[in-house]
C-alpha cells in the first residue's frame, strides 16, 4: 500500500478542516496522541482525521441517546463516509468530513473498514453479549482491526497483503486491552464483553445489575489474568508489522502499542486493581515510551503462554 502524492498544496479551508481534527486528537485521544504526534505534518494530519471520524462514531454509541436514535445516527454516518468514495461528496462544511475527503485524495485509505466500525458500534447499542472468544474477536476487528487498517493507509506499506492482517491482530490487541481496562465502567452501563465461555471456565459470573459492583473473589481476576495473556498473544503478531514501516510510521504505530502493552503490565500484574478502578499510565510513561519509539525501540516482546493469541 503506498501513498498516494502528498506534496499537492493544501488549501487553507482544508487546513482548518485539520487543525479541527487534530484538536480532537490532542484533546480525546489520550494514549493515541502520543504515537500520532510523532508523524510528519502529512501522515499526522490524515491519521487526525481518520480518529476524528472513529471518535464521533464512538460518541454515538456511547452517548445518552434512545437506541433508535443512536442507530439512525450511525446509519447516516455510514452513508457520510460512504459518500466520501464519489467523485462529489456533499460535506455541508463538515470539519472532520472535510478533512477526511482530503485524507483519503493523498493516501490510500480503506474507507469501507468505517463501515465495520459502525457495525462494531451498531452491536454495542443492541447490547450484544459474547458467547465465545470467537465472537469477541470478530467484534474487536470490526471496532478496533479496522483502525489498524486505516492507520496503515496512512503509513504506507510495500506489501499491504502481508501487512493488513498485522495491523488488525494489533488493533484486536489493543481493543483486548481496552476491555480489560473498562470492565469496571462497561459493567455499570450493562454492557459484557468478555466471553461467557471463559467466564464459565474459571467460575465467575458477571451479569450487569444496574450498579458499577463487580462480584467479589478470584475467578474474575483469574478471567482477567486469562484475558491479558491471551491479548500478549495478538500483540506478538501485530508488532511482526513493525519492520515493514518507514521509521517515523513504526515509531508512531510502536509507541500506540508500547503504551496499551504497557497498560496491559499493570492490569495483568494487579488484576483486583484493575476491577476496582480504571488504570491508567501517567504522563511520564506514556512519554517515556513514545521516546524509546522514536530512538527505534520497539515495544517489549510480550511473554505469554503456549496457545495464547492469534
């Protein structure tokens, strides 16, 4: 996959359009800023865009809207981007939109895997539960694979057949994480993402009860010990992406990855932490490993046991 020509000028109604987006990145995008930062102006202001765009279909689902209204509202977004492929897309002065056109005129942007990650964001509005890690992981490409594919289109690859199914075990990866991270926040809103199969495996039970009180003991802290290891093996495959970037592509993608596989740390080794409150890194971590990725460290293989993962 490679770029289309980026040198063509930007014009200045476009450029706002970015500087738009790339407030939201710095305002919203917590970890992923740090890894989208260190881009060049090019790269930096499309992968802007393409979170833009991700977030607000986020916002809808996550929001306090009825459940119809939340998916008449994906759906439009879904005829949005869609329109983006045409030769003239009605963008009504749309920011993100605007900026996102633009974004995919220079690069090779796979514009459908929005549509998987409104079908990710549809799931969650129907209150989709998961019987089977099978289940799970066509769920985390949807919402989180396809990100990595978009992210990708950015970067640039010379081998996009190779490269895509990393970039989604890293995205799937990354999502791992993120569920691991929220049980706690997901609980209290009715919502289980992780597999009944596994709960049932290790004897816990966890049914949504209107409150944020997740069931005491060991056996959620055993499925989420489980969990961890299993996501170390998705990010054994999608860091094998890293080589097949330029310098500045890897050291974005690998400082994204080295913050959530750092997260992933803490959570694995403190998982009763991990249910009573939202982990997080600090400021200084997150920078110290965006630092390492731009020195051309890559992320710490990850240790997992035999059959974890991909």
């Amino acid at each position: 996959m490679t770029a289309v020509d980026t040198r063509v000028p930007v014009p200045v109604e476009v450029r706002s359009a970015y500087q738009h987006c790339e407030q939201i990145t710095r305002t919203q995008a917590r970890n992923f800023s740090y890894g989208i930062r260190l881009l060049p102006a090019d790269k930096r202001r499309a992968l802007s865009a393409v979170y833009a765009f991700a977030r607000r279909v986020d916002d809808i689902g996550d929001g306090s809207l009825p459940a119809a209204e939340k998916l008449a509202a994906l759906t439009e977004a879904r005829a949005r981007v869609a329109a983006l492929a045409g030769p003239a897309a009605g963008l009504d002065g749309d920011p993100v939109l605007v900026a996102l056109a633009d974004a995919a005129s220079r690069f090779a942007l796979p514009l459908g895997a929005f549509g998987e990650l409104i079908d990710g964001c549809e799931a969650d509005v129907r209150g989709t539960a998961y019987a089977t890690f099978g289940d799970l992981e066509q769920y985390c490409r949807c919402v989180a694979g396809s990100i990595g594919r978009l992210s990708l289109g950015v970067f640039g690859c010379q081998d996009t057949a190779a490269a895509a199914p990393l970039a989604d075990a890293l995205g799937v990866a990354l999502q791992l994480t993120n569920i691991l991270r929220d049980i706690r926040e997901d609980f209290g809103t009715g919502r289980v993402y992780l597999p009944a199969e596994d709960l049932e495996r290790f004897g816990a039970v966890l049914v949504p009860d209107g409150t944020s009180e997740l069931p005491t003991g060991t056996a959620l802290e055993d499925v989420v010990r489980f969990e961890a290891d299993r996501a170390r093996g998705w990010y054994a495959t999608g860091l094998r992406l890293m080589p097949m970037l330029d310098r500045r592509s890897a050291a974005s993608a690998g400082a994204m990855a080295g913050i959530y596989l750092r997260l992933l740390g803490h959570i694995s080794a403190s998982p009763a932490a991990a249910l009573r409150r939202r982990l997080s890194l600090s400021t200084a971590e997150k920078a110290m490993v965006a630092a390492r990725s731009l020195s051309g460290l890559a992320p710490a293989a990850p240790v997992r046991q035999a059959g974890a993962g991909p």
